[in-house]
C-alpha cells in the first residue's frame, strides 16, 4: 500500500491543509482541503472515500472533489463511507440542494454520481485486496477509525478522538501493525480545551499508548496551526520510548 499525505493540519494558513490521505490511486481516507492540491486527472481516479466523521476540515473537499469528477462517474458512481451518523449529516448539512447539489440524486436518482454505504464500528469492506476496518473512537460528534490490512501490513488511522478504551484492543490484535496515524490536535497547556472539543493533547495521547502493545511507527497529525512544534516537543519528552514523527503535508508512507 501507498499512502499519501494531502493534508494533516488542524486548520489553514500558511499552506496548511486539513485531513485526507490517498491510499494507493483508488481509497480516500477524509477529504479536507487537501485534496485540491491533486491533479484533475488522479481525481478521477478515486473510486471510495472514507470518512472518519462529518467535521468540516475532514469533508471540506468532499463537495469539490464530486463536482469535478462528476462527467467520470456517471455509469461508475464514488461510494462515500462512514457511520450511518456521519452519511445523515454530510446529506442534511451539505448535498442538500441549498449548500450543494444532492449528487445522490445526479443526474438522476437511477445513475447518480456517488453512493452512500453505511460502515458502523466493527464493521469491514474489502477492496482490491484491502480490508477496512472501522473502529468507534471517542469525539465531539460520532467518529472512527479505520485499520487497512494488506498482504504486506496493516496500516492505521485514528482519525479525531480523545482517550478511548476502543481503538488499542483492536490495534493489539493485529500484530503486522506497521504505521499508526494518530491525531494530537493542542499543547497540554490547553487540555481542557482538548478534552472538551474531544481531542488528544500530549499528555493524554501519551497515557493512551500505554495501552499500545506493538512498536509500529507514529505519526502525529492534526495539530493546530501555529502550535506543531510545542505539540511535537511535548509529546517527545511525554513519549521518549517510542519511535514518534510529525507528518506533513506532501509525505508518502508506503506499508
């Protein structure tokens, strides 16, 4: 499997981009602001996208992404995954004729562009020889994970989450854990703001990987602009074990 990095920011400014990730040419995982970095034609050749949760920076993308593609996908519509939660809200809030178009329902509701399938934790789809795994993290709003199992790893993405009894067991019984990303979205100087929004800040992310058997590679996204390098820092003196990086936008991990 290759990963690409799209964007991995908590925000924008100064050429951030928020959450998305290519797997292989086929597989979005989110679909923030990075994914209109990507030439028109490696657009058209995303087939699925996964999505963690229905928070902006996660789907910003998603809207743009349907509409440049969409001569491409009549007769071979995208699917859109996530928790039957995330798919209503993305359909109330966005493809509702009033912010977007209903693609759904285009160009017409026997050929539409895109569809909808409902993956709840614990659930799996497999494609073109990868499995996802969806695994209930604990957010602001309903959110998860997602394991990719290949033949030559398994490669895993939080998504946004605060501390979580949810996401360890299953990294632990999967022992070909190659490369986990995890996200750490404020410096410990504000936890209580983190706790509150549901995310990880330093000190709790490093209580969480506690729990962590296996040694995979860390990656750490989802920081908020202007606080990556106390973020990064604090989490290297809380977690000196362990073998952490920062990921940036551009970066390719290949599992």
């Amino acid at each position: 499997m290759d990963i690409k990095v799209l964007g991995c920011s908590g925000g924008i400014g100064g050429g951030a981009r928020t959450s998305a990730m290519l797997v292989d040419s086929d597989v979005l995982l989110d679909a923030g602001t990075g994914v209109g970095d990507m030439p028109l034609a490696d657009l058209r050749q995303i087939r699925h996208v996964f999505l963690t949760h229905a928070h902006l920076d996660h789907i910003a993308g998603l809207p743009f992404l349907i509409d440049s593609v969409f001569d491409a996908r009549i007769g071979d519509p995208m699917t859109i995954y996530g928790r039957s939660e995330t798919l209503a809200t993305v359909q109330k809030h966005i493809f509702n004729w009033e912010i977007w178009p209903d693609f759904a329902q285009l160009p017409d509701v026997h050929n539409p562009v895109i569809r909808y399938q409902a993956l709840e934790p614990g659930g799996m789809v497999e494609i073109a020889g990868r499995l996802f795994h969806a695994v209930d993290v604990r957010h602001s709003v309903p959110a998860q994970g997602y394991c990719i199992s290949h033949a030559d790893g398994v490669f895993a993405v939080s998504g946004d989450t605060a501390t979580n009894n949810t996401l360890w067991p299953l990294l632990n019984s999967l022992p070909d854990l190659k490369a986990l990303v995890v996200e750490v979205s404020f410096p410990d100087e504000q936890a209580a703001l983190a706790q509150a929004a549901g995310h990880y800040c330093p000190r709790t992310l490093a209580e969480d990987l506690i729990k962590l058997d296996h040694e995979p590679a860390i990656w750490l996204t989802a920081m908020k602009p202007g606080d990556e390098s106390t973020i990064f820092e604090q989490v290297q003196a809380a977690i000196p074990s362990r073998d952490i990086q920062m990921l940036h936008t551009g970066a390719s991990l290949k599992i």
